[in-house]
C-alpha cells in the first residue's frame, strides 16, 4: 500500500487557488444572481441580475414596524461631470428604506452609508460601495442618523439618476 504525502507548498498552493477560485465565483456569479451588484458586468450579459429580481419579487416579506409607510417617491437628481454628490435621509433606528435607482446610461461611483446623529468623529458606515449603472434593494437602518448615496461620476458628461424610495424616513436631500 502507497501512501502519498502533500507537501506545505503544495497545500499552500492549493489552498490559494482555491480561495481565488472562490472568490472570482463569488464577484462573477453569486452577487449579481442575489444581490443585483455586478461589479464585472459579466452577471448582466449571462442574465445573472433578473434572478436577483425575480428572487426579490418572489418572496413575500413581512412587515414589523409600527411607523407608517410613506407611499413611493420619486427623486431626480444630477451629478455634474467629474463631480461627487450626497443624497439624504434621515432615519432612526431599524425604519426601512426600499429604493431603486437607474441613471440614464453611465455607471457611476456609489457609496451607500450612513452617520449616527449627533456623531462628531467623522464616523460613517458603509453599507454597499461599486460603479453600477442601477441598483434595487431595501435598507433597514441600524441606527438613527442621516443615509443616503455619495455618487461621483468620472465621465466628461452630467448623469442623471432616478431614485425611486419607500418606507419610513424624512428628506434630507442634497447635500453639499
């Protein structure tokens, strides 16, 4: 009987592959097909995202909170060319947010984040940075404070983005 030995740089070896492979699967297939986020834009092309969709329409969600839910809003905003805005809401803690937003072709920068009120550290969490083109997803604050996007566009033109919104929040807008 042969027994065979694996040497530390071969399971090194192995082990890096491995988690590399992991990793492309990760960012190409899996969350374009459960997030709607594809950095790639591979997910998009193998009709990954509508999965992302479907998934979201398909399954019912129950809703816990007291506040009462504000009908769908629909905000227009630009970003100049070469520039970065903020859009704001405040919310307080666990209220919900559902949001959609496209912009009329270019991808842009995003950072969806949020500041604790009365924070005076700088402080901010991140909750969903990429250069996306759209985004839908719903949102649940974990803490009372202002959220919202940072957009930054590279491009030589303004973009135009549509934010569709829903939940429980109050406008902070545009902020400079």
């Amino acid at each position: 009987m042969t027994q065979h030995v694996v040497s530390t740089k071969t399971l090194l070896k192995s082990t890096i592959a491995a988690t590399v492979v992991a990793l492309i699967v990760f960012v190409v297939f899996i969350l374009p097909a459960e997030y709607n986020i594809d950095p790639t834009h591979i997910g998009h092309k193998l009709g990954l995202t509508a999965l992302a969709h479907q998934d979201a329409e398909a399954t019912p969600k129950a809703e816990t909170s007291i506040a009462p839910v504000k009908g769908q809003q629909v905000i227009e905003v630009t970003v100049p060319a070469g520039k970065g805005i903020e859009y704001k809401f405040h919310m307080s803690q666990h209220e919900k947010l559902t949001y959609e937003w496209v912009t009329d072709g270019e991808p842009l920068y995003f950072d969806l984040h949020g500041e604790p009120e009365g924070d005076t550290t700088g402080y901010f969490e991140s909750y969903a940075i990429a250069t996306l083109a759209q985004m839908k997803g719903s949102f649940t604050s974990p803490f009372t404070g202002s959220h919202g996007w940072y957009w930054k566009n590279n491009s030589d033109d303004p973009v135009a983005i549509q934010l569709i919104v829903a939940g429980q929040y109050e406008v902070i807008g545009l902020k400079q």
